[in-house]
C-alpha cells in the first residue's frame, strides 16, 4: 500500500509482574525512511493497563506533531476500549483523557488491536522491551526526535 511508505508506525506494549506489581512499557517505532527506534520505561508499581496506555502516550509523545499518518498497534483491548470505543472509563481517567488529548492534536492517526503472543515480530519486541524494564528496574526512553 502507498500510503503506509509515509506511515509512522508504532507497536507498544505493557507488562506487569502480579497486577498491580512492578510494570513496564515497551515501544518499537518506525519511521517513513524506514528507521527504527525503540524504547521502554520502568513505571515502578502499578497495573497492566496503565503500562498499556502509558506506551500509548510515550510513543504518542514521541512521534512528530506533523507526522502525516501514524497508526498504533496495541495488543490491549482496554486501551482501544477506553480510547476509541466509548467505553466507561472507571480508572486511570487522567491516563486516558492526556492520551485523548495527544489524539485530538492529531489528524490522521489510528489505533489498531493485534493479538497477543502469536508471532508478530513488532508487537513481541515491545513485550520484550516492556519486560525489560521491569527486570531492569530502568528506562531506556526513546532517542530524542528530530
């Protein structure tokens, strides 16, 4: 497809030791030219879904303002729940409404659920890199954009 050659993309995971427990995100990103960088942060205790949405926001955060097309691939049914379904947000209301935001400043970007744990190579190196971090006890934020 044409227009993916000027995609963005952007797998990001979450992990959680015990829920809540120690937790990390994990971020594989991708850019026009081909580029790829890739990041995770330590979040210390918390819950899986906030490590799903936390990499939402970092690669959000990330990804230039005038990036013509990104889409978002999440393995977190919440997240896509919570951020493109409607769905009654009872936790993490200030998580879901910043990314919220960070989506309304966007004019072309798209969230996609993937499946979990079946071999998709992006999607099972953000889990690695989520897992990471919470072995790691750090974070290894995403390079500075140009």
């Amino acid at each position: 497809m044409a227009s993916e050659k000027r995609d963005w993309i952007a797998y990001t995971d979450g992990a959680c030791s015990g829920n809540p427990g120690p937790a990390g995100s994990g971020m594989v990103v991708i850019d026009p030219a081909g580029n790829r960088y890739e990041g995770y942060e330590y979040l210390g205790a918390s819950t899986n879904n906030i490590a799903e949405l936390t990499a939402i926001l970092l690669a959000l955060k990330w990804i230039p303002l005038d990036a013509s097309y990104v889409t978002l691939y999440t393995d977190s049914q919440y997240a896509i729940g919570v951020l493109t379904k409607s769905w009654k947000v009872k936790a993490n209301r200030l998580l879901v409404q910043e990314i919220k935001q960070a989506l309304a400043h966007r004019t072309r970007t798209r969230l996609v659920y993937v499946q979990s744990h079946v071999g998709i190579p992006l999607n099972e190196r953000a889990d690695a890199l989520a897992r990471t971090a919470i072995q790691s006890q750090r974070s290894n934020p995403l390079p500075l954009s140009s």
